[in-house]
C-alpha cells in the first residue's frame, strides 16, 4: 500500500489556481482558516488534523482521509464546501463522505441530517447548523481510488471552504396552498399558516404566499426538504392576485434548480398574492416538504443582485460581443464563450474569480440575467431574443458568497409551454372522443360507451380547464351502437353538426352481401341552440361501390374526421366504407354544396391492393392548400408501408388522385389538421414511428408544423413526453392515442383529445403557451442526475437502460446501458423536436463491448437498427472501432480509424445535415471526418442507443452529458472580450 503524507498530483493537475489569501472574514459568507488532513482516519471522532497549511497538490477521496479547517475560533456555519479542479469525481451522495466538528482537533462530534449537492466544480453539503472552530470532512472511501476520480485540487488550502450563508431576506407572508386547482386563473388559495407538510407536484396543486399588502417582488424560491425532483419548467405556472379571487398569470420568467431550491426569476411584479401552480395530474410527488411555511419564499432582488448570491455583490465585469450573422433574429439561442477568451485562469490566480467558478454570471445590456451551462472549455450563455447584427452581453465575477449556477438545462434545452393531461373517463363516456369549439368559445366533446349508452357531450366554459357532467344529447335506440364520429360549427351561423354513425357488425367474410353482419350507418344531427339540443338524426346516403364488375350499396360506413369548409363555401367530409368482400377498406369523401342539407359521394374510390380486417386506407384528415388543392393524409393498413398515405385533389373533392406515400412515418394510425392562426398547418397523428402498416403502436403522440403547404414538416414534439403516458409502449403493445383531435381554445392554447390506452380511456391534453411551445421550444441537455428516465423526453426498452451513480463524467450520475439479457434489444430513445441540422455531442465510456455498441440519430421511434427513417448510424465494435453505417447498409471506418479505449471517458461529437445528408464525427476534439447518410430521413428527432443483438450479452456502456443542439437557423458567436470593469 502507498503511503504518502500529502498526495502529489501536481503533474495531473497542473498550476491552474493559486492558493486563497487568509486573513479573518473575507466576506459576508466564507469563513477564512488554513486547511490540514489526516491519512487513514479510521476513528474519526479521536483522529486529529495535521499539516495544517501545507500548500501541494491533494486529492480527499483516499484510503479514508479526512481533510478539514481550523477556523481559528469557534464559528457559526450552515455550508461546507468542497472544490475540485475538473468535474470528473467519484463522491455522488451523502454515504460517500461524514462530517466531524470539534472545538479542540481532540475530540470530534458527527454532524447528521445535511444535504448533499453536486455541480460543476463544486459538492455542496448544506442544511448544516453547527458551532465550532474545527471542521472534518472525512471520505468514506478505503480504497486509493485512481487520479482521475479524485476530488482533487493543485493546493490542499482550496479543498475545502467553510460558509455562513446568510439568507437573502424574503418578503414575510403566509404560505397556503390549494388543491385540484384546475382554473388557476380563477380559483383562491387557502389552508393558510398550516404547518404540517406538504407537496408540490400532487394532481394540480397549487401553493402559494399572502404578503399581506400589494408588494414589488422579482424572485420566487421553492424549497424541498430533499432533493433532486422531477420538476421543470414546464411542470409550474405563475400567477399573482390582489384579491386572491382572479390571478393572472406571469408570461415571462426563468427556472434555476440549485439544490433543494427551484428559483423562478427574471420576472417584475407587484401584487398581494403570488401563486405557483403546478400541471401535473398524477400523485407520484417529489417534490415536498416537511413544514409549508418553509416551502415559499418571495423576494425582491435588488438590480445586479443575480440568483444564488449568497448575500454578495459581483466586484467586476467583462464586455463580451455576440453576432448574430444571419437575416432574422435569433430567439432563444445560446453563444459560446470560451474560459480562454475570458481570461478565467488569470482571474483565478488574482484572486478575483473563485476557482469553482461559482460566482460567473451573465447578463445582457439591461442588466437581466442570463441562463448558461458550463462546461470545461467554456459557458453556453442563453440569449433570449437576438437582433441581426452585434450585441452586447457581461460575464460578471467577484463574489466568493455566490454558489455555482451553472450546471442547469435551461441554456441548451429550452422548453416553453404548460401542458395540463386529464382523464374524463366516466361510466358512458370513454369511447371515441371528438372535441370542438362553439360559436359562442364554449368547448364541446363528445364521447360514448356499449350498446345502448348513445352519445354523449360535456362542456367547458373555462377553455378546457373544468367540464360539466356528460349528458346524453343522441340515442337512435335502435339495434345499431351510436359512436361519434366528428364534430362540425356552421362558420355561417354557428349550428352545430354531429356526424355518427350506428354499428351492427362487422365480417371478413362476404361483408358486401352480410347485412346486418357487416353494417355501419353514417349520420348526422343538428343542434341550432350551439350544441345544448340536437335534432332529429339524418341518415347520410353514401352511394354504391362497384367491385368485380358488380355494383352494392356501401352498407359499412365510418367516419372519425372532421368536414372542412372550402374556398368555394362547399363542405367536404372525408369517410371510409368497406369495398371488398374481405373486409378491406376505402377512402372517399362526402361534399355538401348547401351547408350540409344534403351530401354527395366523390366519384373516386382511393384504394391501395390489401386484403383482411381493417386493411386498406382508412381515417382521413383533410386541409385545403392556399393554392386551392385539397390534400388527405390517410391511415395505411398495409404490411409495406411505414407512412401515412396522400391523395390530392384539384376539383374540390370531386375527383382524387391515386394515393402515394406521404413523407412522414406512421404505424397503421389516424392524423388530424387544422391551420393555426399564422397559416401554418398543423398535423396531429399517434405516431412518428417506424414500426409499419399493420402496427398499432401508436406512440409518440406526435405534433408538427408545416409552413410550405404541407411541402415539409417541422417541429416534430411528443406531446406526451413528461406525463404519464410517456413509455414506449411496445411490449405489449399499446395504443398510447387513437382517432385523435385537436381544437384552438384560443390563439395560444390548443386542446388535444383521444381515445386512449388501448382503447379504454378518453382524455385530453391542454397546451398553454402553444406557439412558444411549439415554434421556439428545441435543443436536449441531459445530466442524468434525475433517476426517472422518462422525465427528460427517454423511453428504455430492454432490461437495463438507467441512471447509474456507479460512474460519471460530471455530477453525481450517467446513463446506463448494460446488456443482460437474450429475450429483447436493450435499447433506449431520446426524443426531441425534430431538426434538419444540428450537433449531438456526449461523453461515453465503454466498460464492456462485447455485444458492440450502436448510437444512431433517427426521424422515427424504432428498436432495430436497420429500421427506415435512420439517418445515422454508428457502432462501437467489441475492440473499440467506431464504424459508421453507409447508404448500402455496410458498415465502414470512419475516414480518419479511430479506436476508443475501454475503461475511460471520451468526448463524441456529430455535426449532421439531413439535407446535405452527411455527418461529421469527432472524438476527444479531433476530426474523424465525415460520413454520408444511412437511410432516408427528412429531419432527426430521436437519439438511439442499443446493444448490437439481442441474443448477444455483456455490453456496459455509461453516458454522460448529452448535449444536442438545432443549428439550423444558426447560432449566436463571440467577439470581442472587453477589459475588465468595476461594479
């Protein structure tokens, strides 16, 4: 066994930082002393510290070292501090390390209940209360470890700093808190001053504070008795009130989550009551504490003051210029500035910058504070909205108090959007949900279940956020079962339109001569008191259908789509009817030329060659395009097809073009559109997979834009991800979504609603914030340090796809992927909103490749590797080779071989282009060069990660900071790094 007195690693480190100047209180927060340590300390209640001052390289986590202060005479302190040179330690929780206090280095008292955090550079052991002149922290480890996991620094004088944080006074007020708050924006809080404990993320709850008077306040701080939590952004809303009776709700502001704090700022606003509201329906809390009055704090910051400033000030600042090169603003985009242009190291040895650079900030020219992740080169600095042309933004730094803010998702992921998920299931109302909204903006949906329940219609007049009881408001009472179909309003005169339609049966066997066997009326009612009162029901005529020179009456007729009304003021209502014996299927439409008295079958009869129960086309959706044409996407039951089929038409439905492959993948499934308020179209359909025609895995719920006419399609987000609904849902398979739709509540919310899990369920899905949301949301930065997978857009397939704290590149965890199994692939599937170009960049480290390793980027949610829509492919082979995938599906060295050591960390970068077909490959910051593309994919919207085979066994692979970013409208650069300037 070594034994060294002071382990030297002056070589590994090199001289980045000076030693701290001593003196007695440096500042507000640190208490100054002069470090020591003791090798071994194997009874740390009695184990005394030595060295005291020595100056060299030292490492912690060592054969049990305790390394610790003499704070000169007893002081008062709440927060310990560990600092260490790279991001790359192996003390990940609590049970890694113990912590001691003494009066007189003699005998030692263990201090119990603080809390552990990792960021940056920094472990943080907080939550402390203790009095005394020597403090101890000693490493739980017995083994030497190895150099480059040690939480290690070039002096033994900048291991370990001693604070007394003093809290940033908050505004006095009592925290109450309401429940199933589903109308925040009208609805009061109550259950003031309770002490008892209490949750934040529990079926719609809100919290919130009474100040007592109308006060300014900028900062709303969330304290958690233990951390980490599920919570994002998107998961909380902010509203503030004066009355406690109508809240409105706060539009702009920013999320840090530091510790067991969520911090929401960057906002202004002056009110009596502030109210944070949570959109999460489930009761799986983890966020909570233990007394509710300790739960919120409100605050008003004074200007300059950024977040986590631990009562300082910032002493200094830098210019920095950032160029926006391109012909439009840039929103939401993040400017890299590198350390070297900063200057950080000769900051540091000044002593001007802390070493963990935990007092670096950023704001733009207004003095608002900026969002950055930070990594070992450099920052990602977050600028909300950038102008053609230069700008000015500040790197602020001089504050030892600061704690480090760095290490956050909301720089390189950035997520707008509230989304509120709702289950309506009730006894008759679950099947087939159809919403719609009223010419007076009261929502509308209908929904039915079994044989005789009819149709049923609940109503909202609170854009969706609460529902009246269904009532049945259609009954034929007939042997047929009434099952809704769409919902249509009279833009002329707002009446409403029911189409239904009445089961009786349904055959594969001689299903056009099998009547009541194989028999489906399509119908429709009207309502002309907006949807409270429908007439008597019409029984729509569909025509004949010629098959094998025979003509016979459409007898089996569905529809689930909604009509549209075109240029001309005729109406169009795509449906689908059974055209062969076997039970295969049609699409058509219906128009109306005098708003829906009377309808006529198209002459065309769109089919694709398919045999057997619900084969064929089927489940339209329908949009006119600017230039006239009609366009339906259509439902493809069809073994060789992987899309959704396309008709056009250029004689307003009359007539219809052979169907073809559409550009976006699909499982046998419906889609739904509508044009939004900018003329983009929307197109709704469950989902962007690659699973087939005859699938019914329709997963993801997928949502995306086009704004050429349906030329193209963007945005691509999983409008499940994060609820709980989000899993991948193939085995066994389920059906996330089925004959979905999708209505504007107003111009920036949307309510999605379906016929869900399995066909059991009716819900919705109510989007806030919906053009943010969905134009402006993009970009994946993933830590792991949250063990919930699915929280951050995942999905695991296979045995063992999870967080692991066994190792990681930073912080406290990675992503693991460990091949134990021969029944299924072990794979996983990050989603994302979809991009043409842009970087994926990770750490990986390979502790086993023995059944290889594959990352790949892919439009679709598919498991096996040759899956379509896979744009980029690359495998790790058993010996460390990184190959890439060609176009003949071979396997090939990169243009530069590159081998990966196992047992180590190494940097992946891939910089794609869709369009260009081409990605080039970098590894430990060298150019492996560039490879052309794998399959057809129009965009890339999923990160896949699996073993080679599924027979094969034994790869361990870890994951660390996975980074991408969308560069397809370009990103902001830095210039120019001023001299530095006083505060």
């Amino acid at each position: 066994m070594r034994k060294l007195a002071l382990l030297l690693i002056a070589a590994i480190l090199g001289a980045l930082f000076s030693a701290m100047p001593g003196g007695p209180v440096a500042h507000a927060a640190k208490w100054t002393g002069t470090v020591g340590y003791l090798n071994n300390d194997g009874s740390p209640a009695t184990g005394a510290l030595g060295s005291f001052g020595a100056t060299g390289p030292a490492a912690l986590d060592y054969f049990n070292r305790s390394v610790g202060i003499d704070l000169g005479a007893p002081r008062g302190f709440d927060e310990i501090r560990l600092l260490d040179a790279d991001t790359t330690n192996r003390i990940n929780d609590a049970t890694d390390l113990s912590v001691y206090v003494s009066n007189d280095n003699v005998s030692y008292t263990q201090a119990t209940g603080w809390s552990f955090s990792k960021a940056g550079h920094t472990i943080t052991l907080g939550g402390l209360s203790a009095t005394a002149r020597y403090v101890k922290v000693r490493s739980n480890f017995a083994d030497a470890g190895a150099a480059d996991v040690w939480l290690s620094m070039p002096s033994l004088q900048q291991l370990i700093e001693v604070h007394q944080t003093p809290a940033v006074a908050a505004l006095p007020g009592s925290v109450g808190y309401a429940d199933n708050d589903r109308n925040p924006a009208a609805s009061p809080l109550g259950n003031w001053g309770v002490t008892l404990g209490i949750a934040l993320d529990y079926a719609y709850r809100s919290v919130g504070v009474d100040l007592g008077s109308v006060r300014p306040f900028n900062t709303v701080e969330l304290i958690e008795s233990q951390a980490p939590s599920r919570l994002q952004k998107p998961d909380l809303s902010l509203y503030v009130s004066n009355d406690n009776a109508t809240y409105t709700k706060v539009a702009d502001w920013d999320f840090l989550k530091l510790g067991r704090t969520i911090v929401l700022y960057n906002f202004n606003a002056t009110a009596r009551y502030v109210k944070i509201h949570n959109h999460i329906d489930d009761t799986s809390y983890t966020f909570s504490n233990t007394n509710q009055q300790r739960f919120v704090r409100v605050l008003d910051r004074p200007a300059g003051q950024w977040t986590a400033s631990g009562g300082g000030a910032w002493a200094y600042r830098k210019p920095v210029q950032v160029t926006n090169g391109g012909a439009s603003v840039l929103y939401d985009r993040s400017v890299y500035v590198a350390k070297s242009a900063l200057g950080t190291a000769a900051l540091v040895s000044a002593g001007k910058l802390q070493p963990d650079f935990r007092d670096i900030r950023f704001a733009d020219a207004s003095g608002k504070e900026l969002p950055f992740y930070m990594d070992k080169d450099g920052f990602y600095v977050n600028i909300r909205e950038l102008a053609t042309g230069g700008s000015t933004i500040y790197a602020y730094y001089g504050n030892p108090s600061a704690a480090f803010v760095g290490a956050g998702q909301e720089a390189l992921q950035v997520e707008y959007g509230n989304k509120t998920l709702t289950d309506h299931t009730s006894g008759s109302f679950r099947h087939n949900l159809k919403p719609v909204k009223l010419a007076d903006g009261t929502l509308m949906m209908v929904a039915n279940y079994g044989a005789s329940s009819g149709i049923l219609a609940t109503y909202s007049s609170d854009g969706g956020r609460t529902w009246t009881a269904p009532t049945v408001v259609v009954n034929l009472n007939d042997a047929g079962r009434d099952e809704p179909g769409s919902l249509f309003v009279d833009p002329a005169n707002g009446d409403v339109f029911l189409f239904f339609y009445s089961y009786y049966g349904y055959t594969t066997s001689n299903c056009l001569t099998a009547g009541n066997a194989c028999r489906n009326d399509l119908y429709y009612a009207k309502s002309t008191d907006n949807g409270v009162t429908f007439g008597t029901p019409v029984r729509i005529d569909t025509g004949t259908l010629v098959y094998n020179g025979t003509t016979y009456p459409i007898n089996y007729n569905i529809t689930y789509s909604n009509p549209i009304q075109l240029a001309n003021g005729d109406w169009v209502l795509p449906f689908h009817y059974v055209c062969k014996p076997d039970g295969a299927f049609a699409e058509s439409v219906l128009y109306s030329t005098d708003r829906g008295a009377t309808w006529t079958k198209s002459a065309s009869q769109i089919t694709v060659q398919s045999s057997g129960g619900e084969a064929g086309l089927t489940e339209a959706s329908i949009v006119q395009l600017t230039n006239g044409t009609l366009k339906m996407y259509m439902r493809q039951q069809l073994a060789t097809s992987y899309r959704l089929a396309e008709s056009v038409s250029t004689d307003n439905g009359r007539t219809w073009s052979a169907p073809v492959d559409s550009p976006l993948f699909a499982p046998n499934t419906m889609s739904a559109m509508t044009r939004h308020t900018n003329g983009d179209i929307l197109l709704l359909w469950p989902g962007n997979n690659a699973f087939g025609g005859t699938s019914y895995l329709r997963n993801p719920l997928s949502l995306a834009y086009s704004k050429d006419e349906s030329a193209t399609w963007s945005g691509m987000r999983d409008l499940l991800g994060r609820t709980r609904l989000s899993e991948p849902m193939v085995n066994p398979v389920k059906r996330v979504a089925t004959q979905p739709d999708l209505v504007r509540v107003d111009a920036d919310t949307y309510l999605f609603g379906w016929w869900g899990q399995s066909l059991t369920t009716a819900e919705t899905l109510l989007v806030e914030d919906f053009n943010r949301y969905l134009y402006r949301s993009h970009g994946v930065a993933d830590d792991f340090e949250y063990a919930e997978l699915k929280n951050d857009y995942w999905w695991q397939v296979g045995a063992t796809v999870e967080t692991s704290t066994v190792r990681s590149k930073s912080g406290t965890a990675s992503l693991r992927l460990l091949d134990d199994n021969t029944t299924s692939l072990t794979a996983g599937s990050r989603l994302f909103p979809s991009m043409k170009k842009g970087t994926v960049s990770f750490s990986l480290y390979a502790a086993s490749l023995s059944n290889r390793f594959s990352f790949s980027l892919r439009e679709p949610f598919s498991l096996v590797h040759s899956a379509p829509g896979t744009a980029f492919q690359f495998m790790l082979e058993p010996d460390g080779s990184l190959k890439a995938y060609n176009s003949s599906g071979s396997l090939i060295e990169l243009p530069v071989p590159t081998d990966l050591t196992t047992g180590a960390w190494h940097d992946i970068e891939v910089r794609f282009d869709t369009d260009a077909k081409q990605a080039t490959v970098f590894v430990n910051g060298a150019n492996k060069g560039t490879v052309g593309h794998y399959l057809d994919a129009n965009v890339v919207a999923h990160f896949h990660i699996a073993s080679a085979s599924t027979t094969g066994t034994g790869t361990d692979v870890y994951i660390d900071n996975l980074i991408i970013r969308d560069t397809g409208s370009g990103l902001p650069t830095a210039g120019t790094v001023g001299a530095e300037q006083p505060v």
